[in-house]
C-alpha cells in the first residue's frame, strides 16, 4: 500500500467534506479515492467518514487520527524538498584528461556554476574516465573515441626543444604538418665535412598516458611502420613532467597538444596524419541522473582538451619549423 497516497485522500476528503471534490483535487477517479480511504479504514479498523449524510461527515475515529495524517504528509513534503535540494546543489565530478591547462578547468567549473551546479575536476586516464563514468561516480567526462566518429577533434602533433639560436625561419615553412617518414634515419651528407655515409640516430618519439587508448597505439604503431621508423621509437614518456623534460633537453620529442607545447615553452606542429589525431565526446552517465551535457559545459570541456588549435596553429605566426628540426635531428 502507498501510505502517503491513501493518506492525501483520506486529508483531501476531510478538507473539501466531498468525494468527488477531494477527487479532483488530487487528480485521481472518484472510485479509485473510495478504494483508498476504504482501505485505510480497514488498516486502522474503524469508519473514517459517516457516509450515511447528505454530506460526507468525519467520524470520531477520523478527527482522531486527523493531525497525525497531516503531520505524516508535512514531514513527507519536508524530505521531498530537502532531497531535491541536495540534488540540485550537489558536487559532480567531471572527468578530464591530466594535461588540460587550470585556466581551461576554470572555465568548465564556471560553466557548472552558471547552471547552478557545483562540478570538481578530476585528472584521470582515459580508460579510467570510461569506467568511472559507466558505474555513475563521474557525472560528465571527456571519452577518447576515434578522431573521425568524434563530435570534437583534438589536433595531436610533435613537440621539439625550441632552436638554440632562436632565429625566425622562413614564413613559407611555419607550421608546416609533420609527417613521420621525416623522422626517418638518414644518412649524413656527402658534401659534410664529417660525411661519413652513416645514418643519423633519430631521436625516440614519447606518447604520454592521454594517448594510451589500445585504438590510438595501434594506429600509431601502424603509421610507424608505414614510415620505415624503428619499432623501438615510439616509446611511453612515462609521467607528463619527465618526458617534457626529455623533450625540452632535446633527447626525445613528444607527442602530445598543441597547448601542452606552448605552456611548457616547446616547439609544435600538427600530425599530418589526421587519423592520428585525437578524438573526444563529451557525455553524461545515466547513473546520477546528469542527463544530456548542457552545451555551455560540452563546450568548455572540448575547449579545455584543446579542440580547436589546427586553425590556431596554421595562423599563428611564431609557429616554428618543426619539420626542418626534426629532420636535422634525424
């Protein structure tokens, strides 16, 4: 039995001294009200109404109980409030790739407070987003999908150590794409002085946990061997800090965003490759009732896993010659 609905009958009925008017103020059948009363009569064992008037009448027994029903639906009213309160106010947590920049975070948690909620971001890997956001402890996470089935793509390329020399190099070769047949061993130049016909040693490509997705490692695996390159190259960098400290000692190059270059103070151009590229959708879990993603806060997440950057990239105009590097490198 529905305590609380056969106890808004039994008040309503009290109030309006009418079946059919308590009825329509509840929104119920007329008979469906009876059925309800007649069952709490049966439960407390006694008439809660005189039925033998004109007017419905309230019996001893009815007015007895009469405070304690409405004291019962006040309290269930109360908890009702509370627990739709506690909903809307609640932390949710969001799950985003460890290399977004605080500015970018700052950012999605405004875009949550705009819609009166409270978001906590946390850095996690990508298959541990999936899963958390799978059995409902992330409300909303960023998911790593392929590039070409995603709604925003990420444009991942190779960061270098900047030139030593610092001199601008040519407007015609900035932000040119890379391709990984430039990495290839080559052999030093017969007009060298140290020409000896050897071939240079290229320097390890470091992937970092972001791109640790069995779709993305295959693809680049792929890509490597397409291109000649070593199986060996392509190595995992580790933790972030080491491998751009591998990075901008010039002893390795990383592949990684745009944003993650720049912060850091390295030299970057895009993969030409796009399928190399990375792939996001923004979604919610069905477990704490997130619901669909607000587009302000699908937005700002895309933003802050850097989607976006290849039309920054082309245009902006201290882009380095990273293919021209790379290549010196080997």
């Amino acid at each position: 039995m529905d305590l609380l609905a056969h106890l808004e009958a039994y008040v309503a009925t009290v109030d309006e001294t009418s079946f059919s008017r308590a009825a329509d103020r509840l929104g119920i059948a007329q008979p469906l009200l009876s059925r309800r009363i007649k069952t709490l009569e049966a439960r407390f064992g006694g008439l809660l109404f005189d039925r033998s008037r004109r007017q419905v009448a309230t019996t001893e027994l009815g007015l007895l109980l009469l405070p304690y029903a409405r004291d019962v639906l006040d309290r269930a009213l109360r908890l009702d409030q509370v627990a739709r309160s506690a909903q809307r106010s609640q932390t949710r947590a969001v799950g985003v790739p460890a290399d977004c920049a605080p500015a970018a975070l700052a950012r999605v948690i405004r875009a949550g407070a705009e819609r009166g909620t409270t978001l906590s971001v946390r850095e996690l890997p990508p298959g541990e987003r999936e899963a958390r956001l799978a059995d409902g402890t992330l409300a909303y996470a960023l998911l790593r999908v392929p590039p070409e089935h995603a709604a925003h793509r990420v444009p991942l390329g190779l960061a270098t150590a900047p030139p030593l020399d610092a001199h601008p190099l040519a407007d015609a070769r900035r932000g040119r794409p890379v391709n990984l047949e430039d990495l290839r061993p080559r052999r030093t130049g017969a007009g060298s002085a140290t020409a000896t016909g050897a071939r240079t040693v290229p320097l390890p490509i470091l992937t970092l946990t972001e791109d640790d997705v069995p779709y993305a490692r295959d693809r680049l695996a792929r890509a490597a061997a397409r291109s000649g390159l070593p199986e060996q190259l392509v190595q995992p960098g580790g933790p972030a800090a080491t491998a751009l400290a591998e990075t901008l000692a010039g002893r390795a190059v990383l592949l990684c965003g745009e944003p993650v270059a720049r912060r850091h103070g390295a030299d970057w151009a895009p993969l030409a490759d796009a399928s190399l590229h990375r792939g996001y959708d923004v979604r919610a879990t069905p477990r704490q009732g997130a619901g669909d993603v607000p587009q302000r806060l699908s937005e700002a997440l895309a933003a802050a896993a850097g989607a976006g950057t290849a039309v920054q990239a082309a245009r902006r105009p201290q882009a380095a010659d990273t293919t021209t590097r790379l290549a010196a490198h080997g």
